[in-house]
C-alpha cells in the first residue's frame, strides 16, 4: 500500500483509539473536561500513540497477522491504554507551554490555544487534568481482564509477568515526562532564555524537552509487546535519536519562519551542520530498527518522513 494512504489510515485509527478514553463532560467539572477534550481534539499528527503501536508490531506477533489481517492498531486494551495516555501527557504539555507564563500562544494547531478560549485558570487546570488523567487511564491498564486478553493476543501464558510489564511501562512514562525527562528539559529552556547557552545544555533541553517522551512512546511499545530488556534499550536509543532529529529538523522550519532571540542548533551550528546532523540521527536510527529479527517497513519509512517533513 502506498505511505501516505496507509499513514492517514494509521492516523484514524489512532485517533479513534484516543477517543475512546476521553472524558466525559458532566458536572460541576464539565468546564475542565471540555478544556481537556478541546486540546486533545484539535488535531495533532498523533505522532508518539503511532510511534507506540508501530514499535509494538515491531515485536509482537500478533493473532491478526498469523491470520493474515495485520490490525491498523493492534488489538490489545493495555496497549490501547498507554497509547491515550502518551497523548494525554504530550497534550497536557502542549496546553502548558502556550501559557502566558511560558510562550504566551494564542493559536496552536490552526485553533485558538486552550487557555484563550477557556481562560487561564481552566487552560492550568486543563493541563493538570489531563497529566493526571493520562496516568489514570494507564493504571486500569492492570485490570485482570485486561491483563488476561493482552496476554491472549500476545499468545503468552504468564500473566504476573506482563503485569510486571505494565508497572515497567508506566515507570518509564513516569520518568521520561518528569525531571529526568520532559520538565527537566522545559525547565532548563524556560529558566535559561535569552542566555547564550553552550552545546551541553542545548543537548539536554534537546534530549528531555522532545526526546524523552518519543523515548517513553517507543519503550512503553517495546515493553507492552514483549521484547526483552536489551531490545526496549536499543529502541530507547532509536527514539532518542529520531527526537533529537525532529527537534534539530523544528529549529530548521522555524529558522525559515525567521523566530528570532532563540539559540538553537541551527543559531549555534549553522543550517548545513544541522542538516548534516538530521540525516546521520535518521540513518542511525533507521539502522537499529532494522537490527531486530521483525521488521516493520512503515516504522522505517515513517522515521524517515517525520524528520524530513517540510512543515
Ligand atoms: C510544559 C512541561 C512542559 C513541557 C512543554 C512540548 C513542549 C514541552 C514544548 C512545546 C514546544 C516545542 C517546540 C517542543 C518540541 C517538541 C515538539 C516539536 C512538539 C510538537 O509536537 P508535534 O509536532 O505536535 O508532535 P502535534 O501538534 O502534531 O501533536
């Protein structure tokens, strides 16, 4: 099938996964949940929740493809779990740096950002809401009838084992969107703006700010369809790689759009150097996840599409 019809499949598929977990706007704390749900309906590639399915497939030999019938996502509730919650947290994250105290965007994603149209104390809300929420949806995740039918598909028997998995799951999602991930880097960026800041630090807000939550998407994939620790390592270092590209490949758009005051990697090393550094991290990252005895030839072809896209 050709790339781009299968993406938007994938795309819908994704989405409809997603929506599935949304809140459900009632009560007093109906204007919350409206906030949360406007943010995450807004559009949005769905990229970590597809980078998560797609790593899973990597691995899993599901049911549906013995039969024949490869699943545009794969049919298991854990799975389907992690996959909202990643963007839920990646959402939340979005809502917050729109912030006046952070960005101060109005628009994002073509619409009116969350706090402009909710105001800014439901769009503070909105964004606790829904990190909170994201682990919420993740935690059920260890119900026995979810636990069992994962297992099922999986064709594995012992369920205290993928249960172990689970915990290990949302513990990588824990730290990888906290200080040792996404915070840590938006901290660094927010506190050291307008500081002509040396290539460590840009490395870091790099690697924790967009990485770290492409590395717990890649990982929770890896971990939920049972891979072994050695292979959820090595796809932690494909998905540092593929963030750092995207991010490097971000600085590049927006140095077409002309943002000034920022350093970057494009400020700081030119926009040949960072083109340069764009194509090696995709050939890196597309050499690890060729390395597995699976191979899932749109995964290649989506890492290769994502860092080189054009907006
Ligand atoms: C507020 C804790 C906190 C963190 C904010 C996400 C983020 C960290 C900042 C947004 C600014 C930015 C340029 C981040 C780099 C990552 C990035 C390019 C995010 C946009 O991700 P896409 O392109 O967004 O996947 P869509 O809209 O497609 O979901």
């Amino acid at each position: 099938m050709d790339f781009e019809k299968e993406l938007q499949m994938v795309t819908a598929a994704t989405e409809e996964t997603i929506e599935n977990f949304l809140p459900s706007e009632m009560s007093f704390q109906k204007p919350v949940v409206e906030a949360m749900n406007y943010s995450v309906l807004s559009g949005g590639k769905r990229l970590r929740p597809i980078l998560m399915a797609e790593t899973y497939k990597l691995f899993a030999i599901p049911w549906e493809d013995e039969k024949g019938l490869a699943a545009l996502v794969p049919q298991n509730p854990v799975l389907h779990r992690f996959m909202a919650g990643i963007e839920f947290i990646h959402n939340y994250s979005l809502v917050h740096d729109d912030l006046p105290a952070m960005d101060n965007d109005d628009m994002r994603r073509g619409q009116e950002t969350t706090h402009k149209k909710f105001g800014e104390a439901v769009g503070i809300l909105a964004g606790d809401a829904l990190l909170n929420y994201a682990f919420e949806t993740m935690l059920k995740g260890f119900e026995t009838d979810r636990i069992c039918e994962a297992c099922m598909l999986l064709g594995r028997t012992n369920e205290a084992e993928y249960m172990k998995r689970v915990a290990w799951a949302l513990s990588v999602t824990a730290e990888k969107a906290g200080i040792y991930g996404m915070i840590g880097g938006q901290t660094a960026d927010v506190c050291d703006e307008g500081k002509d800041i040396g290539k460590d630090e840009l490395s870091f807000i790099y690697e924790n700010k967009t990485a770290a939550l492409i590395e717990a998407a890649m990982m929770d994939g890896a971990i939920l369809s049972g891979a072994t620790e050695d292979e959820v390592k090595k796809i932690g270092e494909a998905a540092s790689k593929i963030g750092n590209a995207f991010q490097i490949r971000d600085d590049i758009l927006d140095e077409k759009t002309e943002k000034q005051g920022k350093v970057t990697f494009v400020t700081k090393e030119g926009e040949e150097k960072a083109k340069a550094t764009v194509s090696s991290l995709t050939e890196e990252a597309i050499a690890i996840l060729s390395s597995f005895e699976k191979s899932n030839d749109f995964l290649l072809e989506l890492t290769y599409k994502l860092i080189n896209r054009d907006s």
